[in-house]
C-alpha cells in the first residue's frame, strides 16, 4: 500500500474554525480529506487557549505556532509555518498568501508541490488599507502567483485578475455552504427567549464593521423603512467606523445592532428565520456568508457588483445605495420572497457544496 500523502495547511488561525472563510476551509477539509491523506493544519497559538487545543482534528493532525495569524506578527506565523511545512509535507497548501517574499527563499532550497489559495478579491484595492499596505499586499500577491505550482481563486473575476496584473492562470474553486442548518423556535426554545425578535418579521446582515462591507447604507436604509425590522451583527468595535454606526444606531427602535456570534446553532438560528438576507460586501469574491444564507434557503438582497452577481448568477435583489434598497424592501412581496428563496436554495444545492469542494481539492492535490 502506497503511503499517504502529506499535505500541510498554513495561513489560517487554525481549526476548529471560529474566525473566518479559509478557516471554514481548512476545517472541512480537514473533515472530508483526512481519511485518505496524511494532513497537517496549523493553528495559532494565541487563538486557542491551551485547554482548547486538540492533537487531531478529525484524522488531521494539529501543530500550534505561539504567534498571533493576523496583523505585523501573522508575517512571521506564515514564515515559521511555511518552513516547517516545506520540510516536512509532500503539498503545502498556503491559504492566503501574506508575507509571500518568503516563498522566494523557500523555493530555492525545497522542491514541493506549491498550491496558494488567493481568496476572492483584490488585497490591495480595499479602501481601509493605508498606501503601503496595499502596495505590500499586491507584491504578496504577485510573488505567491508566480512562486505556486497552482494557484486557486474562488471566483472567476478573480481569475481574470490574475491574469491580468500577474500574467498568472489559476484554478477557480468556491466554498460550500452546506454545513448551515435551519433550526426552528419550537427546536430551541433557548434561543427564541436569547432572541424574542425571531417571532417578528425581520431582515438579517451579517459582516465585518469595515467601510467597503457597506453597512452603513443598510442603516441608512432602515433609518426610512419600518414595515420590519434590521437584525445587523458585526464586531462594532474592531473599527472607528463600526464604533460610530454602533453609537448612532444603538437605540433605534427598528434596529437590532447584535456583537459578532460565533456560536453557529445561534447564527444559523438568527439567519434561518429571517425573511430576507441583505449581504453588504464590495470587496470579495465567493464569500462564504452569501453562500450560507442561499443554502439556508434565504432570498438574497445584495449590493451590486459583479462577484455578488455570478455568485447569486444574477437571480437576487441587487441595491448599489440606501435609496435603491428602500424601494426593493417596499416592493418584495411575499410572492417574491417565496420565489426567490427556492432559486438560491437551488443554486446553493447545485454548486456551493462540501462534497463538491472536496473533490475539487482532492483533484488539485494529487494531481
């Protein structure tokens, strides 16, 4: 019997996931790949508290950096990750390619298979990031493209981008979304008393508090329009930005401003019973809160820009401002509703699936 291949995952806070998209990821490959390869997953010391480590997760093995994954620091968490990784898997797959001037080094002394996943979005186009930051962030860009034996994006503008800036051909593989569940009032009756507003009719947002997540729109949109209610959860005090819509719209009688959950029966309880689900981001490709609320059978109101449109393929509600979403909210009957939850459902089924993801990885990685 041939031995299992090593595949080592760096980049991501770690698993189990509690952070974001490519920690969603790497834990459900982790739970779909590790029967058949050997896999490694690296996690962040400072995000899980030392009780809370495990040895394996699933069948993958877990190895803990005492370095923060984010802000200056996560630089050299990807750089001590990435070492080890290189000197020890058969595939390092790299989720997110900061502090890619490294890659250069390391390819010159290890030869491996090299697969980076570049996520959605162009890095260094966001609004929040100051100039140098962004420049950094498309030089990472740029030398992970060149330095990857295959490059992964997970939508096709991104695709074109790379192309486009780096000359770079890159595999297109999206998230799954269906590890959501809809969980009823009657089910858990702890969490309708945790949140008594699930017995009303209510709109669901769920991001970041960062400018180009557009919030601020959605607020103002609900400032005008009280036929229901906002439910709207961020993490409000990670930004000046998310602090000051915090402040203004706390005691708004049609607004629920709720902190970040991540409890998953909680989220996938507020999401699932909502009417409408308004995603609000500008700046990315597949994300994986857009395809949770289409496998919830969620209809789906969404700011307008391409990616939102070839991920919905064109069939949701579309808004580019707090005027045009007032008028969709006033004009989405139930009729609509209805209708539409059944085409995202469908759409989600079809496309934004575990299994799918899986097995398009599983290709990638050996062949």
């Amino acid at each position: 019997m041939n031995p299992k291949l090593k595949v080592h995952f760096v980049g991501t806070h770690g698993v189990p996931a509690r952070y974001g998209g490519f920690e969603t990821l790497a834990d459900f490959l982790s739970q779909y790949l590790s029967d058949k390869m050997d896999l490694t997953v690296y996690c962040s010391g400072k995000a899980y508290k030392k009780e809370e480590r495990l040895e394996k997760y699933y069948n993958a093995s877990l190895y803990y950096i005492p370095i923060a994954a984010n802000g200056f620091k996560g630089i050299f968490y990807d750089m001590i990750s990435l070492f080890r990784a290189f000197g020890k898997a058969d595939v390092v797959v790299f989720l997110g390619p900061a502090g890619s001037g490294f890659l250069t080094f390391m390819n010159a002394f290890f030869k491996k298979k090299l697969i980076i996943n570049h996520g959605g979005l162009n890095e260094w186009e966001r609004e929040k990031l100051p100039v140098f930051q962004r420049k950094y962030a498309k030089f990472n860009h740029k030398v992970a493209a060149h330095k990857a034996s295959i490059n992964i994006v997970d939508n096709e503008l991104y695709r074109k981008s790379l192309l486009e800036n780096f000359h770079a051909d890159s595999v297109i593989i999206r998230y799954g979304g269906d590890h959501v569940r809809k969980i009823s009032p009657e089910e858990r009756p702890d969490l309708e008393s945790k949140y008594p507003f699930v017995r009303e009719k209510y709109a669901v947002s769920v991001s970041r508090a960062q400018i180009d997540n557009n919030l601020h729109l959605v607020l103002e949109a609900f400032e005008n329009f009280d036929k229901y209610k906002l439910i709207l959860v961020s993490n409000w005090n990670i930004s000046g930005y998310g602090k000051d819509l915090f402040a203004k719209y706390k005691n708004h009688p049609n607004i629920v401003l709720l902190d970040a959950i991540y409890d998953k029966d909680s989220l996938d309880f507020i999401r699932g019973n909502a009417r409408i689900y308004i995603h609000t981001h500008s700046r990315c490709g597949t994300a994986p809160s857009l395809v949770e609320a289409m496998s919830l059978g969620k209809a789906i109101v969404s700011y307008d820009v391409p990616t939102n449109r070839e991920t919905t393929q064109n069939q949701a509600f579309f808004f580019s401002d707090s005027n045009s979403l007032i008028e969709i909210l006033k004009k989405l009957d139930d009729e609509k509703v209805k209708s539409n939850e059944q085409l995202m459902q469908h759409i989600a089924s079809e496309n934004y699936t575990w299994d799918v993801v899986a097995a398009q990885y599983t290709k990638t990685i050996e062949g």
